[in-house]
C-alpha cells in the first residue's frame, strides 16, 4: 500500500467516525428534547386542571352568594332586608313562578348555570315548616353526571322565616355546581 493511500483511507475512516459521533449526539439530542416536550406538557396539563378546579371554586361560591341575595327571597321587615334570611312564603312563590314562566327560567339559567339549588330546613323550634328532603328552588343541570368533569356541593347557613306564623327556623342552601 502505498503511503498516500494508507493517509486517504485513514483519514476516511476518521471521518466516518466523527459523522457517526454527529449522528449519535443529534439522536441523544432529540430524545431529550422530546423527553423535554413530554415533561412541560404533564406539568402544564396538571397547572391547567389547578386552574380550572379554584375557577370552579370560584364560581360556585359566586353562585352561592347570588342565590344568599336574591331580592326575590330575602326577608323583609318593615321595607328592611334582614341578612342571611330566607322568606318561606317568597321562596314557594318563587318556586312557582319559575316552573311556569319560560322566560324566568331563561334569565336564572344563566345566573345559575348547570347547577341545582335546594333550600333545605335543620331546626325549627315550632315544627317543620318545608318539607323534609327541602325545597328544589332551581335545578339548571344540562351536563350528565357521569360526564361532567367536577362537582362542587356547598353548604350555606340562612335563617328560614315563615311570615304566616311569624317564627324563624335554622335551614341551609344546598348548592351543586357541576363543573
């Protein structure tokens, strides 16, 4: 072989040597890369999921606090709103109105969306005034359970007066908020 020869074979191999240690690293390279990618989608998929479980939070305790002061059910005395006070007679009235009126329902559904609503008494010193099981003042769910991605269930204290016989009761708002 001659010596020129012996160079230019030499020198192919080692090249062929630093194409392949390229090759090798672009492909270390990528794989990493991609393990990158995957690992930033998990985290951001998990931060997405926070994000949307306290906006849910939220909302449900909005709805709560809409459904607490609703000027339709609130007690009155003397043209004075009491606080945290349900009226019964407003609250079986209000019932009515809305299974009868469509356009009622309408403007509660998007007040309340995909949520069901139920005044519930505790203890009355006088006796029951509602209903054991409550009463269902709204119920707006268009997602199947099954389907739906959360569900947010709050409990929130109210003073039940019945105007009839000018007595209060303790009771609570039932509110399901499917998210």
């Amino acid at each position: 072989m001659k010596p020129t020869t012996y160079i230019k074979h030499t020198k192919q191999k080692h090249a062929q040597l630093k194409i392949g240690e390229s090759i090798l690293v672009l492909i270390i390279f990528f794989i990493l890369l991609t393990m990158g990618l995957v690992f930033y989608a998990k985290v951001q998929t998990h931060l997405t999921k926070e994000d949307n479980d306290e906006f849910n939070a939220k909302r449900s305790i909005d709805m709560a606090l809409a459904v607490k002061f609703l000027p339709e059910l609130q007690c009155t005395v003397q043209a004075t709103e009491e606080f945290d006070c349900i009226d019964i007679a407003k609250l079986y009235i209000f019932g009515e109105v809305l299974k009868n009126k469509p356009v009622y329902q309408r403007y509660y559904a998007q007040l309340f969306p995909n949520a069901k609503i139920i005044i519930k008494q505790a203890f009355a010193s006088e006796g029951p005034m509602m209903p054991k099981d409550g009463i269902l003042l709204f119920d707006n769910k268009y997602v199947e359970e099954k389907q739906a991605g959360s569900l947010n269930i709050l409990f929130f204290p109210v003073t039940l007066y019945d105007p009839l016989t000018d007595s209060n009761s303790f009771g609570f708002i039932e509110l399901e908020v499917y998210g």
